[in-house]
C-alpha cells in the first residue's frame, strides 16, 4: 500500500476524470452500491454522519438525498472541493460539512457520529487498522460503521475479474493518469479478503458485524456496531 502523502497527491491529480470513470469503469453499478450503502445507513434513523474518504462526495449525495447531515473528510483538498462545488450546485450545502484531515487522525471528539460511511476508501490507508480505531472511537454508543469497498469474487468470476482488472489501466490511459488505475487494480488484488476485514472489525471492537456481497462478490458492503 501507498503512503498518505502519495496517496493525496494521486488522487488530486486524478480529480477531474474520477466520476466519469468511476461510473463508466463500474458500468453505472457505482450508483447503486452507493445508494445501498446510504440506505443502509439511515435504517436506524442516524441523521449526523460522518462520510470518510468522501472523495467527490457522490456518497454523502446518496446520504443527503435521505436527510441526513454529512460532514466529509478527506485527505485530498482536490477532492473534496469538487465535491463542494457539486453539493452545491444542487443546493445541498446545508447538509455538507467538508472537512480536509487525515482518517489517522480524525479531528472531533469521541462518539461524535450516529454513524460512520466510507466508500472505496478504507483499501488507500495502509494503516487500516488505525483507521478503523479512529472510526470506532467517534461513533456514539449504538452507532454504526458502514463501509463499501472492492473485493475479489470468488468461483468463475475470478478469472474474468482479474483479467478485467488488468485491462483497467489501459481503458483508464485513454483519459487520465495511468498508473492511478495500475493501483486501483493492484490494490484491490491485495486487499484483504472479506472474512479478514470482518477479523480486523472485530478486533477494533465492533460487534455485530455483517458483510453482503454485491455484483457476485466484487464489491462488499460491511456494517458493525459499537455497543
Ligand atoms: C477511491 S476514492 C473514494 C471517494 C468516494 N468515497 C467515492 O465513493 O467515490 C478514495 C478517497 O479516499 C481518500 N483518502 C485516502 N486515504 C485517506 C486518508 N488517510 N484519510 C482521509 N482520506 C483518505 C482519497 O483522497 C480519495 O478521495
């Protein structure tokens, strides 16, 4: 995995492309991943959450769109001002509270959220388990962490995936920085797998853990509870 600070500036290089390849490379599934996951995410009646690694902020659109305030952090000051803007330009900014930190280092105090979000995020901080201790400590009591991220299908769609993954970066040359695409695939590739991320939940203190596979196991949807 990558350092933070290779990290940010990749992905404010990348910023300009990011959603059309997002939707174009996922063949439009990224919306209703993310619709899922914001679904998921106001069953309990959580209004105050935190959006982590809110990139473009199409993830907390999803939670807006529900009535729900969002405050998003991210790394990348690119990112998140696209993503301003475009919250904007549908007159959502009420709702939004973007927020440029580090998810090692999460600047609010403990148990500050009904819940935490974070899509296609957790897979570019190498140090994960922090991350995922920082999360824990500001969820309120009762509070959840609901996480998207990609993962690799398992049986006959292995094979195709992985060939598919070679190929992203390819596709991804035609209209941005490659070697962005070369890490999406080499970091999904290395990921951890679904029942090792369920482990490394766990053993940050979360209960009640559940993972759904969606799209035959490419992408997963994790949700734990602090109690
Ligand atoms: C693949 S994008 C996902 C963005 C958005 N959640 C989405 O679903 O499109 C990953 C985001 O994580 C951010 N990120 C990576 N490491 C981070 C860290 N340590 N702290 C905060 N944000 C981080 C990146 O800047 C980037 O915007």
């Amino acid at each position: 995995m990558k350092e933070e600070k290779t990290i940010k500036s990749m992905f404010d290089r990348i910023v300009k492309r990011y959603d059309f390849l997002n939707h174009f490379l996922s063949f439009g599934q990224d919306f209703f991943w993310r619709k899922k996951m914001a679904k998921i995410s106001s069953k309990n009646a959580e209004r105050f959450i935190l959006d982590l690694a809110t990139g473009t902020a199409d993830s907390a659109l999803a939670l807006i769109e529900r009535d729900i305030k969002v405050v998003g952090v991210d790394i990348s000051f690119e990112m998140l001002k696209f993503g301003k803007r475009k919250i904007e330009k549908r007159k959502k900014n009420r709702s939004f509270f973007p927020i440029s930190a580090s998810a090692y280092q999460l600047p609010f105090k403990d148990k500050s959220f009904d819940a935490v979000t974070c899509a296609f995020g957790i897979r570019n901080m190498h140090k994960t388990k922090i991350a995922l201790e920082e999360i824990y400590r500001v969820i309120k009591p009762g509070g959840r962490v609901i996480i998207l991220e990609f993962s690799l299908p398992q049986g006959v769609f292995k094979k195709l995936y992985l060939l598919y993954l070679k190929f992203i970066p390819f596709i991804a040359s035609l209209f941005s920085v490659s070697s962005a695409y070369e890490y999406l695939s080499s970091s999904i590739r290395s990921f951890y797998k679904p029942e090792e991320f369920i482990e490394l939940l766990q053993s940050c203190g979360f209960k009640n853990i559940k993972a759904f596979p969606l799209n035959f196991g490419c992408v997963h949807l994790y949700s734990g509870e602090k109690i």
